[in-house]
C-alpha cells in the first residue's frame, strides 16, 4: 500500500491492486470521474468508434451526471457516440413509474444530452417471467455486440452489492433476475413511500458482466458507507460481499470522498502505514482501537498490547501502557455528563459544556420530524428537565415520506365521521369540505401534500408532547422540499433567508444539528449545507454557540469520536420509546440501536455501563467573529 497527493487535490492510495481516489467532497470527486468519462467519450469519438458505458442509477452517480451534463452544454461534449447499458432495473415496474430506473435515467442523464434513445439500454423489468433469461441473453449479446463496455460505473449498496448483485452472487454470474435482500428493500423504502411498494426483484447485470467491463469506477459518498468500502477492499474477496469480488480486476478505481474512506486502514490509522505526528485526537483513536481490537478495557492493557499492535512509539512518547491508559481513560470519561446543557455552579475546565448561563437556549435542528426521538429522545427529555430553553426545528414537512395509504385512511376515516354523524348531507360533502379547508390553511401545493405534511406534523406534536416539549416545535417546511423530491433536492436563497432568520431570532447557545458525514444528497446532506451556508450571517450570538452533531437513525459515532456522552436510563429510554411509538413503524426500521451500540462501546473501554448512550461531536467550524 502506498499513498501520495494527485495533482487533482485528491489523495491517492494503492490497496491491494485497487487504485482508491479520495477527494475531500462528493462534487470533487464527481467531476474526476466525470472527466474520465468524457476522456472516453471524446477519445472513441475521434477513433471513429462507439464509446460503451454501464450506467448506474441510486443517489450516488447523480453529481457526476450533472457534470456530464454541464460538459454538454458549455463544453459541447456530445453523446452522440454513447451507446450505454444500465446495470439494472426493478422488476414489475412499468419504464414510466416515478422510481423505475428507466425514469430517473431519462431525469438524471438521457433528457439533458444528445444520446440517441435507441443507443440508451436499460433492462426492461415488465418482461414475462417466461421471457425473462431469454431478455437477459440478449442484454448480455448488445453489450457484446457493441464491442463490450469501456467503462462501468458503479455504486455500492449497505449489503455489499454492486448492480443488484446481492450477497451470494457468484464472480461469474451474468445478466439476470434476482431477488432483492431485505437490508436493500429497506433502503429503498423512503424513495417508494413504504416497504410494501418496494419491488421484492430486479433484473441485474451480472458480477461477471461488471468484470468484463475494460475499466471501473466504484463511487461512495458518506460515512454510511464507510464500514462496507473498508470490507470490500481490505476483506478477502467474497460472494458474501459481491463488491468485493472487483479486487481482481485490472482497471479498478475507488473514487470516494472522505468520509467514505473514514474506515479504510490507511485513512484511519496511518501509523500502520509509517511515521506520523501524534494529535490529541489520533492517540485517542488509537488507544480505543487498540483496546476493541484486544477485547480488553483501556485500563488493562499493557506494553505488549502496543507493541504487537504497531504502536510501540506511542509507548515510547509516554513511558509506558499505565501513563496512556490512564490519560486516554481520563480523556473519553470526561466526555460523560448527564447535564448536557451544563452543570450549574460546577468547575466546567474539563466539562464539554460550559456552565454559563446556567439557562441556555437550544435549538434542535431536524432535518424531518422522526429523525429527532432515537439520537437524542433522552439528551432533550434532560435539556427540557434541567430548565433550558429547548427549540425543536423541523426544516421540513416530511411530507415525502407519508405513504399514499395513510392519506386515504384519514379520507375515510372523515368520511366515516361524516356518515355516522349525519350532520352532512353526504359524507363526500365533509370529507371535500375538510379537504378544501386543509389546502387553504397551508402552503402546499396540492391538497393531497398538505395532508401528507399534516400528518407528519401531528405525529411529531405526539412524540413532543411524550417527552413534554409540545410548545416548543418549530415547522420551517422549507420549500426546496416541497418542491423537490428524494435525490432532487435544490435549495433557494428563499430556504436559506427563511432558517437564518428563525436562528438569528433564537440567537441559540447550543445548536444540535445532523448532516456533515452524510451523503451530500441526502436530505440530511442537504439540510446540513444549507446550515453550513447560513454560518456566515449569524449575528453576534455566534461568539458563544456551541454545535453539537448527532448521527441520524442506526449511524452512530465511533467512541474515539465522541465529545459528549450524555447516557441514557431505562426509564429515559422506556420514555424515548413511547415518543418513537407516535411515529408510524417504518420511520424507525432497522435504525434505532445507535445509542445502544455508543454504550457498549464505551462498556467494552471500561468505562460505566449504561442503558443508552446519545453520542455527540463538537463541531469547530473555522468561523471566526
Ligand atoms: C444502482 C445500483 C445499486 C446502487 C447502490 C447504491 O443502479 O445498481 O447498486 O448503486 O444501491 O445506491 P445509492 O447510490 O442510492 O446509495
């Protein structure tokens, strides 16, 4: 492995035989691989020769396609010569549904360039079941037909996929049907408002097709795939994790940004990879590591621990395991506190927040009303207790994310009511009547997304009132989301005057906010730049506010990376349960045990055992006053 600054500012790593590309942010490195598609492209163009791409589709390749797409227009980059091939297509969608990838490809790439349609495959998932290996066949024999693909690009799934090649998938499985794994059915779930609308099977590109490829890009932005980057190149290859099986391949590029990479060895500790300069931070890092890696609490490890695990110069700089074990030890226990509004009166040197005033105010940022209960249901049950003045911001309806189900089932419920009651003539007369009342009262634009928003807004005001914060929410429904949808995300001047405004009239003292690490697509990716935008227009109360980051859903902090960890007891966490409960199920799956995980982390250091631990970072931003 080896390691050094690309001329393109983004460093460059060798692990194994993959070349890893890690630019600081997802738009760097999407313009990278944008121009080495368009190096493609153009130089095909002059051989006189088609240029045959594999396309990829979910939120990961959106920014290098508005690159392409940029390129044509300023640069005349034409597409004329592009004949392209989609990895894969949901099965049982018809090519016009909103999330079929015959759509978003028309949406993202084909509508916006001059790329013939007929040049332009994406696998058709309507196929007969009876027809399907006969479609599959003959995908396979275009792409061999137009002299195999020059370039693939691929992102990666939580479950190690690459297409919708699920674990199991065999390195020389070829185009064909497959059924979707749970874990990626989930992940689908928010862009198809449900789990139940989630197609259960996709028609795939094969691993094999994907290693024919003559050269290929695997992209990943966010700390959400930082875990399966790291196995699916520093992990035998496997067809338990299909991304994986790519390490044999002689043309293979990770183009990743850094929060993506966070995990890898070399990012992570780059002492394995020679001489570094010990930060306050890194020693940390390496003595928690060192003690999950052992399975021993910090305060048992000794000399030998260190030096078998490549850290004999810490040793060296501080004499021996006893004086780094305790001072680490030290180090992460002062990061818990049960008053994470400060402790009145107390000696707040070593505290992480200062204990003036005694009577903060606080504001919650939450990029939707859900995300709030599970990483820190119990910090604001003990904000609101020890008398700060707590403020729950929702910066959007979270409308998108209110299925077409539970609207009808309020439109009957009301034509019930009607009914029953008899008070109208007709039960349509009160359920359109309600209806007409519900689109005047808000901004939505339709009646149908005004009552999505209403929904949501009420499960939030439930959950608030559990953990007695009712009169305290904020609803911005910023119009970049009503307007846009999951991946379309397009934030105005208009979003940004309206959050500025409310948190220069809060004038806060601790803003707890989520976002930084996430892919930068994301909602809360979205959320979180428009946050970090707004920073240069706070007013004066900037000089005194402290940032706290929570990780949103089942992302949890590493224990290393912990700043503030306020714990959780059982009767807080019975009480965030109840608050999570007013939420419909959906909104919780698979993502509730982050602060479960902090506390046996810090369990496993040595430190007390807890129910919960809601985790946070301080965030230093480099604003000066
Ligand atoms: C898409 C595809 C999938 C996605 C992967 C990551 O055509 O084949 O493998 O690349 O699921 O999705 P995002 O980018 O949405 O995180």
């Amino acid at each position: 492995m080896n390691n050094g600054m690309n001329p393109d500012g983004c460093k460059e790593y060798v692990i194994g035989s993959v070349r890893c590309q890690v630019s600081q942010d997802a738009d760097q490195a999407a313009v990278l691989v944008a121009q080495r598609i368009a190096q493609i492209i153009r130089e095909k163009s002059e051989a006189g020769e088609p240029a045959v791409l594999g396309l990829a589709t979910g939120s990961t390749p959106v920014p290098v396609y508005q690159e392409l797409i940029r390129m044509h227009r300023e640069e005349g980059l034409s597409f004329q010569n592009v004949h392209s091939f989609n990895l894969d297509e949901y099965y049982g969608l018809k090519k016009d549904h909103p999330e079929s990838y015959q759509s978003y490809m028309q949406a993202q790439l084909f509508s916006h360039v001059d790329i013939p349609q007929d040049q332009a495959h994406v696998p058709d998932g309507m196929i007969a079941r009876e027809n399907v290996e006969e479609s599959c066949r003959k995908y396979e024999e275009a792409i061999e037909a137009c002299g195999g693909l020059d370039f693939q690009l691929l992102g990666i799934g939580r479950t190690g996929h690459i297409g919708f090649n699920e674990p199991g998938s065999q390195a020389n499985s070829r185009t064909r049907l497959i059924t979707l794994d749970p874990v990626t059915r989930i992940d689908a779930a928010r862009d198809f408002v449900g789990l139940e609308n989630v197609p259960r099977a996709a028609i795939t590109m094969g691993v094999g097709t994907i290693l024919n490829a003559r050269e290929i890009y695997l992209l990943a932005w966010g700390r959400g795939k930082a875990s399966v980057i790291r196995k699916a190149l520093e992990e035998s290859p496997t067809e338990d994790l299909p991304a994986s099986l790519l390490q044999g391949h002689q043309k293979i590029i990770f183009a990743l940004n850094a929060m993506a990479a966070s995990e890898l060895t070399c990012v992570r500790s780059p002492w394995t990879n020679g001489q570094v300069t010990w930060s306050e931070a890194m020693i940390k890092r390496a003595v928690h590591g060192l003690s999950h890696k052992v399975g021993k609490p910090i305060l048992k490890l000794v000399d030998r621990d260190y030096q078998l695990n490549g850290l004999e110069e810490l040793l060296s700089l501080y004499g021996s395991a006893y004086e780094l074990n305790i001072l680490v030890f030290k180090r992460t226990q002062a990061t818990i506190t049960g008053w994470p509004g400060g402790k009145p009166a107390a000696d707040d040197r070593s505290r992480p927040v200062p204990s003036d005033p005694t009577e903060k105010r606080i504001v919650i940022l939450a990029s939707e009303p859900g995300v709030e209960c599970s990483p820190l249901g119990g910090t604001l049950n003990r904000l609101q207790k020890q008398g700060h003045q707590v403020s729950i911001v929702y910066l959007t309806s979270g409308g998108l994310t209110v299925s077409g189900d539970a609207v009808n089932r309020l439109q009957n419920l009301l034509a019930m009511i009607a009914e029953s009651g008899g008070v109208l003539q007709s039960s349509e007369n009160l359920s359109s009547g309600l209806l007409e009342l519900v689109k005047k009262i808000s901004d939505e634009a339709t009646t149908e997304q005004a009552i999505r928003s209403l929904i949501r807004k009420h499960h939030s005001a439930l959950a608030m009132s559990a953990l007695n914060l009712s009169e305290s929410t904020h609803h911005l429904s910023l119009p970049f989301y009503e307007s846009g949808g999951y991946r379309n995300f397009a934030p105005s001047d208009q979003d940004r005057e309206v959050f500025l405004t409310l948190l220069n009239k809060l004038q806060p003292h601790q803003i707890y906010v989520s976002g930084k690490m996430s892919d930068p697509s994301s909602l809360e990716g979205v959320c979180w730049q428009l946050f970090e935008d707004t920073m240069s227009d706070w007013g004066e109360w900037k000089n005194t506010n402290q940032i706290w980051l929570f990780r949103e859903g089942g992302d949890r902090w590493e224990s290393h990376e912990v700043d503030m960890a306020v714990p959780v007891s059982p009767d807080e966490r019975a009480l965030k349960e109840v608050a999570m409960a007013k939420y419909p199920v959906e909104i919780f799956l698979d993502k509730m045990d982050g602060a479960l995980r902090v506390a046996n982390d810090y369990d496993d250091l040595g430190l007390p055992e807890y129910e919960e631990i809601e985790a946070f970072q301080l965030h230093k931003p480099s604003i000066t006053a």
